[in-house]
C-alpha cells in the first residue's frame, strides 16, 4: 500500500479546492469588471501615441 493512496472513508480535499477555485474566478472577474474599461482607455492611449510617431 503505498503511502499516498486514499484510506476508506476519506474523500480527499476535493470541496475545499472547488471553493477556492469558485472563488478565485469571482474574483478575476470582478477585477475585470472593474479595470476592464480604464486598461482598454490605458491601451488605447499608449497605442495613439505610438501610431502618431
């Protein structure tokens, strides 16, 4: 048996690693809701200043 393999009974970790994968996406996402539009201004701007040389 080796020392790695799951013991009747247990389930492992896998609801705890669901949440925080759940939660790390609301995150990105809420993160992009809020800058999306002030870094595509950002990008705009940086790429009118280099097309005007």
């Amino acid at each position: 048996m080796t020392p790695f393999a799951n013991r009747p009974g247990e389930r492992g970790d896998v609801p705890g690693w669901v949440l925080i994968t759940l939660m790390t996406a609301g995150l990105v996402i809420g993160v992009w809701t809020a800058a999306g539009p002030a870094l595509a201004g950002v990008f705009d701007q940086a790429i009118t200043r280099v097309t005007s040389f």
